[in-house]
C-alpha cells in the first residue's frame, strides 16, 4: 500500500463523500479514479446525454451508451458500480441552478469540479465557501489545462483568482479548439491526488498553486495565488456575498461546450408527460424514447426534453433560436 | 530598458498567429502590454478590455508570482523575467 495513504488513510476513503459535478471529460476520468481508490459514497451530477463525439476522452463510456442515449450519470453509476461493487456510487441527471446547488453538494466532504463552463463553476464556489466544502477546481480546452484547489477559510477560493467570467465568445470553447485526452487525464489526475490528500486528513500536504499544464508543450508550472486571499477583496469569500447563489433569475439557456447545442432549463419543478409530448411530436418528427428522455428530429434541429422539462436544442448555438424551438414543439 | 519574454498558453497563441513567446522591451507589466497593443492587437484585445484592464478571467504572472500581489501593471520588469498571461477556461 502506499505509504502516503496507509491503512488508516484507506479506512478514511472508505467514509468519504465525494461529489463529482459534471461528468463529461475531467468528471468521468476523475470519478473512475476515485472509484477505484475506494471512496466510500460517490455522487455524479450530470445533465448530459452520452454521444459519440464524447468517446473520444470520455473515459466510462461506450458505444452502447450512445445507442442507448444513456444519461452519463446513469451511465457512470452502471459502469462503476461493476468496477467497484463495494462502494456507494449514484449517478444524479439533473442540471446544477442556483436553487439545488446546495442540495446537490449537501453532506459532501469534497466536490470534484468536472462542469463544462464558468457559471456553475462560480455557482459551485459560491455554495462550497459558504458551506466549507473544499472542491477542486479543474478546466481544459486544446492540450490546455488549470488546476486549483479551494479550501474554504484556508486557499483562495475561485473568486479571488478568476474575477469573472469572461465576455461571451471571447475565448475558445470545445467547439472551437478541441481537447485531448491526455490533458483531460492530466487534469483529472491532479485533481484526484490532491483529492486523496484531503480526505485522508492531510491538508498540509495539498498544493496551494495554480497548477497549468499544456500536455503540447510538454510544460507543466505551478503559479503562487495564495496571497490573493489576503487582500480582502473577493466578494465570496471575504465578504461572504454569494451572487451566484443569490442570482434571482437563474440563466435559462446556456450553450454547450464541445458541440453545436443550446441547454434550456428551469429552475422550477416540473414533470414532463412523456405520452402527450411524444404523441405531439410524432406529426412532425421521428421520436425517440427511454425511461429518461425524450428525443425528436424537428427541422434541423435534435430535441432532447428530459424528465423535468429541461431540453437540449442541438443545431444550434443561439439560445434565442433554441427558445424558439422548445416553445413551438415543446411548449413552455 | 529590460528585456522579458512574454509567454503566451495555447488557448492565446490563435491571436498571436502561434507564437508562444513573445520578447518585448519593458519596465512594468504595462508597458509590456502596451507593446502587445501595437505589435499584437488581437491578442490584446483578448488580454484587456476595453478601458486597457487586465480582463476578470485573466491572470499575470512575473515568473510565478501575480502581479496582483505584486504592483499591479505597475510592478516593475528586471531583465530576463518571464511575463505570463494565463486565461481561465471553461472546458471539462
């Protein structure tokens, strides 16, 4: 065994609670590691449906999943739950908002960050520093990647580091620049050691930097942000105003990295009658159907409604013409 | 006047026609960047928004320390430092 772990930091994994947030690229290579290094109770958060292009470096799927249309959190529970039948693995289809980011995280003693754009990412600072939850920041595009981990009360949390999101299509996206597998397992990678550290009481030994890899350049730094706490200024964590948690309409559209899709979703409950909507679409489309979701050809357009009325509009990129779209076939 | 060598991560380089690193002639982090305006308008249009501030998504580093730590744009270059400029992404 190895010695920075030892039996009493394996007895430790073996009661932990991790939540991976999003399950794509970094959250399916950082979930099958955890689950292999025995993490007690894993929880997956996605709201993706698995596809072909994901195959690529999404590491816990297969072309089944894809025929299948499998959710990715369905589909990682399945996967890992053969991988390791002695721990606690739930896959969760739901989109994290404002309004369940908190249940979503509750009891949690670490969050994996695997999410695919800015806004949950400060969603899920805002709810880990106010419950102090330390998570594990991690984003990739090209052979690119970042790595921070936030401890709440100790570390910079994302705020003081990323001030803010950066204005719509300024910078690349999946759809723009690709990303490798190897980055992504890079990232995740990192992720998962600095998890380990964590949740075997080892605070003291997490690496408090930025970490930047760019698996092209063969370059690997480590950028001091530690101070940026200190200077007292970051509404999060200094202040304790949580904007995002606090945020009175949450963002109803997002447009998803990596593919040409708009997400519509609400932050409400709601139950979607599969047979009435199925048989609507039937007249103008061929539909297609499982126990999770609902799926329909409609122009150029590939509707995707889930269980809770959230949609994926795939064809496009405009959240005004998804919006279109999700009321003229859908109905809001 | 210090040389510095402007490094530039690879979700940057489309703005720069590639290049990596970038040699420049400056005292402070803001004049280094103000050489980018004129020779990389592109890649400074990335970098700084409108009104010339270092974007929110955006960090600098002097080798590895954040110039927000430091003086700001104003903290000053010595020759052969490395100025970074790491963009956030949103990727996963």
């Amino acid at each position: 065994m190895f010695g920075g772990i030892g039996p009493e930091g394996q007895r430790r994994l073996g009661q932990a609670h991790v939540v991976c947030l999003g399950c794509g690229a970094l959250g399916s290579v950082a979930a099958n590691t955890l689950a292999r290094a025995g993490i007690g109770r894993l929880t997956i958060v996605d709201r993706d449906v698995v596809e072909e292009s994901n195959l690529q470096r999404q590491v816990l799927f297969d072309e089944d999943d894809v025929r299948d249309a499998l959710p990715k959190a369905v589909a990682a529970e399945r996967r890992l739950r053969r991988v390791n039948s002695q721990i606690d693995v739930r896959g969760l289809v739901a989109d994290a908002h404002h309004a369940n980011i908190e249940a979503l995280i509750a009891g949690a003693d670490l969050v994996i960050d695997g999410a695919d754009n800015f806004e949950t990412r400060f969603l899920l600072n805002d709810a880990c520093v106010k419950h102090g939850i330390p998570w594990i920041y991690g984003a990739c595009i090209g052979s690119y990647g970042l790595s921070m981990v936030v401890i709440p009360g100790e570390t910079p949390c994302l705020r003081c580091v990323v001030e803010g999101a950066p204005p719509p299509g300024l910078t690349p996206t999946c759809d723009t620049s690709g990303v490798i597998g190897p980055v992504v397992n890079m990232i995740a990678s990192i992720q998962c050691a600095e998890a380990l550290k964590l949740l075997t009481g080892q605070a003291h030994l997490v690496n408090r930097d930025m970490v930047t890899v760019d698996v092209w350049d063969a370059r690997v730094q480590r950028m001091k942000v530690h101070a940026l706490r200190d200077l007292g200024a970051c509404p999060c964590c200094s202040h304790r105003r949580f904007e995002h948690l606090a945020a009175e309409h949450a963002s109803q559209t997002t447009t998803l990295c990596g593919r040409n899709s708009v997400q519509i979703s609400f932050p409400d409950d709601h139950t979607i009658d599969f047979d009435a909507v199925s048989a609507r679409l039937a007249a103008v489309g061929r539909v297609q159907r499982n126990a999770f979701l609902l799926r329909c050809a409609i122009d150029t357009y590939d509707v995707t409604v889930f269980r809770d009325g959230r949609a994926i509009v795939e064809g496009t990129r405009e959240p005004s013409v998804a919006r279109s779209v999700y009321a003229k076939y859908i109905g809001i | 006047m210090p040389s510095v060598i402007v490094f530039i991560p690879g979700p940057l380089r489309p703005y720069c026609a590639g290049r990596a690193e970038l040699p420049v002639d400056a005292d402070t982090v803001g004049e280094a960047l103000e050489v980018l305006e004129q020779s990389q308008p592109a890649l400074y249009r990335n970098v700084c928004d409108e009104t010339g501030a270092v974007r929110r998504h955006l960090n600098v580093f002097v080798n590895t320390d954040n110039v927000r730590d430091l003086d700001g744009v104003r903290t000053a270059l010595r020759q052969g430092d490395v100025v970074t400029i790491l963009p956030a992404v949103s990727g996963g």
